[in-house]
C-alpha cells in the first residue's frame, strides 16, 4: 500500500511539474488553443503575440518583418510634433466624413479577408493587369473569396513561402485568376514597398501589417501602426511608409498627405473613460504606434480584417459597440513630425 501511495504521489508531482513547464511564466512561446478557424496562436508572457496557425509550426517571436522594420517600432516619447500639426488636426476635424475627428472601422466592407495558405495549398497562375505580369505559384486555399464590395480585395498569407500577397480586382475569369493590381512582400523583409514604386493601392501600404486582427485582440494586444483612409487626404503629396499616392485629393494647405502619421493624445489615461475592452486595445495602438493615412475613401476610417474570414462573431464583438465606445475619447490628436522613423520624400 506504501509503494502504491508512493507511486501516485511521484506520479502527481511529475504531472504538477509538467504543468508548470508549460506555464506561460516558465516557457514564454505556450502555444494555446484559439477559436480562429481551429487554429493556434502563441501568446508570449509579454503579451505578444505569435501567429502562424496550424498546421505550420510557429516562427520564435513575431512572425511578420524583419526586426528592424517601420511596422515593429512605436512612437518616441519625446517624438516631435509637425509644425503645422494643430492646424492640420482642426482640417482633419472640418470635414463632415471624419465625424470631428472620430475614425469609425471598415469590418465587413470595403477592407481585405486574410486567408492562410501552406506548402500543400494548390498554386495558380495570377494575372496583374495593373502591372502587365503573371504572378506564379501564388498559394490559394480552396473556397478563398475576395471582399464583396467593388474593391474585390484579398490577402494571403503563404506560411511556406514566408509571402504576403494583396489583391485588388481579384476575381476568377474564364477559370484563371486575375488582380487589378497585385503585390507581394517578404515577410521576413521590411514590409515597406520602395520609395517612388507602386504595387496595390493608393499608398502601396502591406494590408496585413496595419489591420486589426482577431488573434491580436484575442491577445490583447495591437503592437503594430493601424492605417486609415481620410475623405481627401492632401492631393499629390507622400511621406513614408507610404510609396504612391491615390489620384483623389485635396488641395488644402492643411489637409493630410499619404503616409502621414496621426497620434491620440498619449496623456489622455484610457483606464479612466469605461472603455469597451476592445476599444481600449485599439486606442492604445493609437498612441502608442499612431496612425498612418493609406487612402481617400468615405471618411476617416480603420481597418480591421474582413469578417469573411475573421468570424468577429466568435469573439463576440460588436463592432458598433466597440465603435460607440472609440467615440467617448476625446478627439485629441496630433501630427507627428515626418522626419520621425527616416527620411522624408514627397512628390
């Protein structure tokens, strides 16, 4: 009977033992169920969050862009403000569209559906018009289906190329493939398109690295710039990350060019105004990352991925809760300077 005992009690400390190994505050990368479309996510002790899901197994830490890229760093605290950064903000809040100065979020409409695609996906031939080219052995998972508004837009994460492709104008003809335009980065590389060189959209900006994304308010946390589109942003006129410009523009002196980058008021204590949860993970990007204007559309807008894919309803979000909720802050933004994070260029 003492040998019995014994045993089980050996037995009840390994198993106590194991579990704390796998603990997130032993072993920092635990990789823990998620609900999105049956995957997995690593969630760091940090708060980080790693994201291929399975069946590909997980990079180290974060696994979209090099370590030194644009999209991984925040803003300065000492960050300086553009000279010209109230008046700006007072155009940004003249327009109608921008709802003095409260952004809404594109979910179902007019923003891309991100789809996971691996080794073993089916490759296709795509034509891009936009650029007159065939992109080759592009991974599309079966059943993938652009945005359902005009843009037609599509993202997909090739897990075993290390590849980002953004569609516009995607759709099947005639059983092939084609974009509008297309584009591709590396997701080990910058995730910044070349200054002066146009892929997809008015700003050449990489979807998946300015969306809001399940996994991330899942984790919550956003530890990347969002991006935006302004009802005109300032005609002709780019600043980096931003590569090109849409034709669409105002010619105010004070409007917001393309690449511009927009901060929330960093002083303004977001514990203190009874957010929604999720609201208050997507404010905090908003000061602690900012803002980067990628388009003109309809007004002042984020995006986060489309639910064609994101099943937002898995979480239980509400989108117009979360947005009810953004709009309690108090408008307070700022312009940061252009020359932060580089070099300026402008056309």
């Amino acid at each position: 009977m003492r040998l019995k005992r014994t045993r089980l009690l050996h037995l009840a400390f390994l198993t106590y033992t194991l579990l704390f190994l796998m603990s997130t505050s032993f072993f920092p990368f635990l990789r823990v169920s998620g609900v999105q479309n049956n995957s997995y996510q690593i969630i760091s002790s940090s708060g980080t969050v790693d994201y291929p899901p399975s069946p590909e197994p997980p990079s180290s830490v974060y696994p979209f862009w090099s370590a030194d890229s644009y999209w991984h760093k925040k803003i300065p605290v000492n960050a300086p403000a553009h000279p010209n950064s109230v008046q700006m903000i007072n155009w940004l809040k003249s327009i109608p569209e921008h709802n003095n100065g409260h952004p809404t979020i594109n979910w179902k409409s007019w923003t891309e559906p991100q789809y996971d695609a691996y080794a073993s996906t089916t490759k296709y031939s795509v034509y891009d018009e936009g650029h007159s080219k065939y992109l080759y052995n592009v991974p599309i998972p079966s059943g993938a289906t652009p945005s359902s508004d005009a843009d037609h837009l599509m993202g997909i994460v090739d897990w075993g190329g290390r590849v980002y492709y953004r569609f516009w104008n995607m759709r099947i003809e005639g059983g092939n493939w084609r974009a509008g335009s297309a584009g591709s980065w590396s997701l080990d590389g910058s995730g910044v398109t070349p200054n002066g060189v146009w892929l997809t959209g008015a700003s050449s900006l990489a979807g998946l690295a300015i969306m809001i994304r399940p996994e991330q308010i899942e984790a919550g946390v956003i530890e990347h710039p969002l991006a935006c589109c302004l009802k005109y942003p300032k005609a002709a006129r780019v600043y980096p990350p931003a590569s090109s410009y849409d034709k669409r523009g105002s010619t105010n002196q004070y409007a917001i060019p393309f690449g511009a980058r927009i901060q929330l008021d960093p002083n303004i204590n977001l514990d203190s105004l009874g957010l929604n949860p999720t609201a208050k993970i997507i404010a905090k990007a908003m000061q602690d990352y900012r803002i980067v204007v990628k388009e003109a559309g309809g007004g002042w807008v984020l995006y986060a991925e489309s639910d064609l894919f994101a099943h937002w309803a898995n979480y239980g979000i509400s989108w117009s809760t979360i947005m009810k909720s953004l709009f309690t802050i108090p408008a307070k933004w700022r312009i940061v300077d252009y020359s932060v994070f580089g070099g300026v260029k402008k056309y």
